[in-house]
C-alpha cells in the first residue's frame, strides 16, 4: 500500500483569483505583512500497488486525466509505502 500526495498548484503567470482574495481579506484582518498568497490543492491518495513504481504511473495518469489542467496546472507527486 502506497500513500501518495499530489499537489497542484497554477503555473506562474497564471492568475490566482482565490489567492488575491485570500490576500486582500488577510490585509483586512491587519496582517499587512503578507506580500503575496498562492494556492495549493492537495489530494492525498491510498493506493493499493506492488510496486512505487506502478503507484507513480497511475497517480500520473490520474494528473492527466482528471485532476490537472496541463494549461494552467504543474504538479508533484510523493509516494511513500505504507
């Protein structure tokens, strides 16, 4: 069993609506601090493979098939065994 993270966040140059909204509401609060935000999506999988090997090649396959736009999305991918 493989515990696999995938984090997806926009490629740079891409506009982080959700962000700069957060971003505005944090300097609302008083936290002038915060210069800029990004989003992350986090999706955190339990895969039941033989090997990491096959557990990366269908999480990729999962990136590209459903949980990624390849136009405006990079992503990482961290498999440990469980």
């Amino acid at each position: 069993m493989y515990e696999v993270i995938i984090s997806i966040r926009l490629k740079e140059g891409i506009t982080d609506p959700e962000g700069a909204t957060t971003l505005k509401a944090l300097h609302l609060l008083g936290f002038e601090d915060v210069k800029d935000i990004k989003t992350t999506k986090v999706f955190t999988l339990m895969i039941d493979d033989k090997d990491e090997k096959t557990a990366r090649k269908r999480a990729e396959e999962m990136c590209q098939k459903l949980l990624t736009n390849p136009v405006i999305h990079s992503y990482s991918i961290d498999i440990k065994k469980v």
